[in-house]
C-alpha cells in the first residue's frame, strides 16, 4: 500500500450493530422493540387502513455520528393483521406523492409506518400492548464493503445495506434521491404477549414479523420532506 492510498479507509462505513435485549422494561426508553413509542408533539399512534393500531416493531435513536440522519428518532410500525410485501408505486421516475399515504395495490394505504421523528421528546400515555417491550442495543462496528458492495448482513444502522438481490434505489416524491439507513435481516421475528391474535404468514405462533419475513432495508428522505417519507426495500 502506497502512503495516502486510502482506498481501505474509504471502504470502512461508521454502523451500529441492534441487540434485542431480554428485558423486560421497567419503564419508557429510547431504544426498544415495543414499548412506549417517543413521538413528536401533534404526531399520532399509526393507525392502518383496516381500522387496527398499527404495532411499535421497535423504535431507537440514531446516533449522532451517522450522517444525514443522525439525531434522529426512528420507529418502525406495521398491522398486525396485514402481513405482506411492499410494493413501490412510482410516476414519472419518483414514488408517488404522498407514497407513505397512498394506495398499495389491493390495499388502500400501505400497511406499514415508517417514521423519523426530530424532537420526540416524550414517551406516549400507552405501551404498545401486542409486541414484548425489550431493550435494544447499539453497538458500533466497521461495516467494510468492498469498492461500494455489500455491507454485513445484520440487523444494523447505518453501513451499507447488503443487498439480498442487487442495489435498489428510489427517488423521493420530493425529488430527493432516498438514502439508506437501516436493515432488518430476513426472517426476523418479535415477540408476543402470549393468546394474542396470530398474524397471518408470521414464522411463529407467538412472534409477529414484518413484511413477509422479507429483508427491509429502510431508505429515508435526506430531505427530511415529511416525518413518514422513508420506503421500506424488500428483498430475499
Ligand atoms: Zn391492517
Ligand atoms: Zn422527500
């Protein structure tokens, strides 16, 4: 290696690896799967269009280190009673205006809210009452794809995504090219409070998962055009 080759630096990308804890919760944190999601002020629980609350998956902040989005305070919410994969709607070149809104073919709304809140500095009255409220972790690591490949395959935050099936990138309604912020690996599933509903297609009878099971990979708006303007990539 020649002296200011950084060639090596360059590929090494600052991500944290997500632990899920075993818990349980005493009280309201950050960081967790279920639990009580911190929401901005006015910003209401995420409702689906069949009617039911949609399920706090988990929530965290995202450190400050990590770029564009760093501070921020991401949950990522689905139906329980919807289980299926997402499906881009795009017009001329861009996902369709108001994309977090809008129809997912046969539904009327998507079934899932992803949202990046900026203040969030209080915890909701209520706890997410179907998901086992559990700590979550954050532990930083290299991510070390090579010359723009794949990152590592985990449940993580920022890095670069590892690509069950070659790159996939969306242009915000807004014109701005989304950006990849966290992965959630394939097959992962969350637990239950024990005699709750079972959700249809989920691996588990006592675990709920999102998306078919299928690997997410959370691309959010740089910027920052509406608190739900991320499109969550499935592949597998
Ligand atoms: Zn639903
Ligand atoms: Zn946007």
């Amino acid at each position: 290696m020649f002296e200011g080759d950084v060639r090596d630096v360059r590929a090494v990308l600052p991500a944290y690896a997500i632990g899920v804890g075993t818990g349980p919760l005493d009280g309201p944190v950050r960081n967790s799967v279920g639990g009580r999601p911190f929401l901005d002020d006015g910003q209401e629980w995420p409702e689906c269009f069949c009617g039911e609350r949609m399920a706090l998956f988990f929530q965290f902040d995202i450190p400050t280190d990590l770029e564009v989005f760093g501070g921020d305070h991401l949950l990522v919410f689905h139906c329980r009673a919807h289980n299926d994969a997402s499906d881009p709607q795009l017009a001329d070149g861009r996902l369709v205006p108001r994309y977090w809104d809008a129809p997912q073919p046969p539904y009327p709304r998507p079934f899932w809210r992803v949202l990046l809140q900026r203040h969030a500095e209080r915890p909701t009255a209520e706890a997410e009452p179907s998901l086992r409220a559990l700590p979550l972790t954050l532990q930083p690591f290299l991510d070390t794809p090579d010359a723009g490949g794949p990152g590592a395959r985990a449940f993580k935050v920022g890095g670069a995504p590892s690509w069950a099936q070659g790159p996939e990138y969306y242009r915000c309604a807004c014109g701005a090219d989304l950006v990849y912020l966290c992965q959630v690996p394939e097959g992962m599933e969350f637990a239950v409070h024990p005699g709750l509903p079972e959700q249809p297609y989920s691996i588990g009878a006592d675990t709920y998962g999102m998306f078919l099971s299928n690997e997410v990979y959370l691309l959010a708006c740089p910027a920052h055009c509406d608190p739900a303007a991320i499109w969550p990539v499935n592949q597998n």
